[in-house]
C-alpha cells in the first residue's frame, strides 16, 4: 500500500462526553496526491497542478505536504525556492513561498534508501522510478550528492471556490530538484504526516549537530571560565 496515500484513512476520534452541545469539527481528508519531476522542476517551467477540488467550508485550513528529492552541485547558496498556489483563489503572500535550504536538508542512507523486490531503487513513496531517474538518483546517492526534506505547510481558506494546487520552482542555487511528491489535504495535519516528516528530517538535534555542539562548547568554556574566576 502506498504510505502517503494511506494518510488520509484517519480514523475519527470519539466526542468526549458532556460535548454533545460543542461545533462539530471534521476529522482531516486527502485530496490529492502527486508527484512532480524532470523539466517541470526546472526555473520558469509553468506550474504543475492537481486535481480540481472544492475546499470545504469551516473544515480547517488546507495543509500540503512536500516530499523533496534534490541533488547537490557544490555551487552556489544551496537553496531552493518553489511557487505554491491555489488556482483563482487568494493566497497571504507568505503562503506562496516555499524556501528550501541544503543545510536544512537530511543526507539520505543510501542503503536504507527504498528499493523494490529486485533491489532497484523506488521514488520515497515506493513507486517506480524512470530509467534516467533512476540512474541520477544512484549516482547522487553513491556521490553523497542527494539531499531529501520533507516541509508541511498550513494554508488558511478565505474564501472557498473550486481551484487546483499548484507548484513550480522559480530559483535554484547549488540543488537541483530531482522529484516533489506532493499530498494535499485539509483539516488538522495528519499526525502519521508529522510522523514521517520527522522520520525523514531527522530531528532538531541530529540535523542541528554542529550548531548544537558550537553551543555546548561555548556554554563549557563560560562555566569554566567563571569557576576560575571563583577560585
């Protein structure tokens, strides 16, 4: 079964008692699912769009979930910047803009990358991958050139009418976008969502290593610094 697609099959949680009289809230929905890859992911390619969908009113925000593939050049700022969109509905500015950063990006295991039975590497929601695909995604991994992160984003409805999600890339800086899966859904965020998200990213620690130690080095060397100070 595919992971993400499963996402949606939440199961309502019971209304605790004494709650009766409380609004209603509806338990969170996927809409849609897809992936985005070769030329639509480069600069000034047009935006890649979902199915057509109606968001239900007072249902919560719409939440998106990104799953980014990207290889490293060694050039440039390593950043990403994607364009999201709701087909002739508003959007805050802030929630068109998708930055993405390579230090804020995990470097995937090659050996615990997804592989089918024959051992031939999946895309990370385990279908199957193109030939030319395939082939960049194992050369990246074997030059631990691939970086992977997966971002979730709320998007608040104003006012509801019938629209497509859309995303395109409009900068790239040292990372070149291999494949964008993206699942859209509205309601609260899936915790299976947030699950995996976590599974991939890492957590703040381990992806903050280096800053985590600088840290922890200078608060060391002020403590001792005061004990001396002391004496």
């Amino acid at each position: 079964m595919n992971r993400r697609r499963s996402l949606g099959a939440i199961a309502a949680l019971p209304v605790a008692a004494g709650a009766a009289d409380a609004p209603l809230v509806e338990e969170t929905r996927t809409i849609d699912a897809f992936p985005i890859v070769g030329r639509s992911l480069e600069p000034g390619a047009q935006a890649v769009r979902g199915i057509e969908f109606l968001p239900r009113r007072d249902a919560g925000p719409l939440w998106i979930l990104l799953d980014i593939v990207a290889l490293r050049d060694g050039s440039g700022r390593d950043e990403m910047v994607f364009e999201l969109s709701l087909l002739d509905m508003p959007m805050q500015p802030t929630d068109t803009v998708q930055i993405v950063k390579g230090s804020r990006m995990a470097r995937p295991d090659a050996a615990r990358w997804p592989r089918d039975e024959r051992g031939n590497l999946t895309s990370p929601s385990r279908g199957a991958l193109p030939a030319a695909e395939h082939d960049a995604l194992a050369a990246g991994l074997a030059a631990d050139q691939v970086r992977r992160v997966v971002v979730i984003r709320e998007v608040a409805i104003q006012r509801p009418a019938l629209t497509r999600f859309g995303l395109q890339v409009t900068r790239l800086q040292g990372l070149r976008p291999l494949r964008v899966e993206v699942q859209l859904g509205q309601g609260p965020v899936p915790r299976e969502a947030r699950a995996y998200a976590d599974g991939v990213n890492g957590t703040g620690l381990k992806r903050y290593a280096n800053e985590a130690a600088m840290i922890g080095s200078g608060v060391l060397l002020g403590a001792l610094a005061i004990w001396r100070l002391r004496r």
